[in-house]
C-alpha cells in the first residue's frame, strides 16, 4: 500500500511538472513571437532616435552609417581572411575605395579584348 501511495504522488507530480514546464515554453514563446519584436524593435529605434537628436543626426542618417560601417567591416575581415588562407595579396578588393588598378588592365582588373589582341 505503502509503495502505491508514492507511484501516485510521484505520477500526480511528474505530470503537474510536466504541464508547468509546458505553460512556461509556451509563454515563453509568446514572448519571442513576432509582435513582441516589433514591440521591442521600436523601442529600440525610439531610444537609437533620442540618443542621435541628441547629437544632430536622425534614426535614418544613424543606422545608414552603421550599416555603412558594418559593411566596410565585413570587406576588411574578407580581405584579411581570404590572405591568411590564399597566403599572398592577389585578391579582388570589394571595399568601397580600392586601390588603384594596374595599367593596361582597362580599369576592370583584367585586359580588354582590344588590349589581348594586340592594340591600344
């Protein structure tokens, strides 16, 4: 009898876990649904918005330099990685102000069909 009683309390309390831990993802998940973002995205940007009035910038000119600067960023990383693994400096430079082109290579990177031929 003794044995029955604990099966029952510990099957009434596994299951009263069980719906707990249910109730708590589900809300938890409400949290991170769609709605929730935008809420918490606008309250970002509001704040983002305060902080550049504050120093004469809009929202829109703030997030363009950031995007701006995260680009550049990203082009440099590029770079750097592709010449630790390459091993020398002949890449494509996608930054926004590459180098200087090689003469003869029509400013492209590679000669123009009139420059393999022969002419120009």
């Amino acid at each position: 009898m003794r044995r029955l009683f604990w099966i029952g309390i510990g099957a009434a309390a596994g299951a009263s876990g069980t719906v707990w831990t249910q109730r708590r993802v589900k809300a938890q998940l409400d949290e991170l649904g769609p709605e929730h973002m935008v809420a918490v995205a606008g309250r970002g940007a509001a704040v983002a918005g305060r902080g550049a009035k504050a120093v004469g910038r809009t929202v829109a000119t703030a997030l363009s330099e950031a995007v701006g600067e995260g680009r550049t960023a990203m082009a440099d990383r590029e770079v750097e990685l592709k010449r630790k693994l390459l091993g020398h400096d002949a890449l494509l430079d996608l930054r926004p102000d590459p180098p200087p082109r090689a003469i003869g290579t029509g400013g492209r990177g590679f000669p123009t069909s009139a420059e393999r031929r022969g002419g120009k």
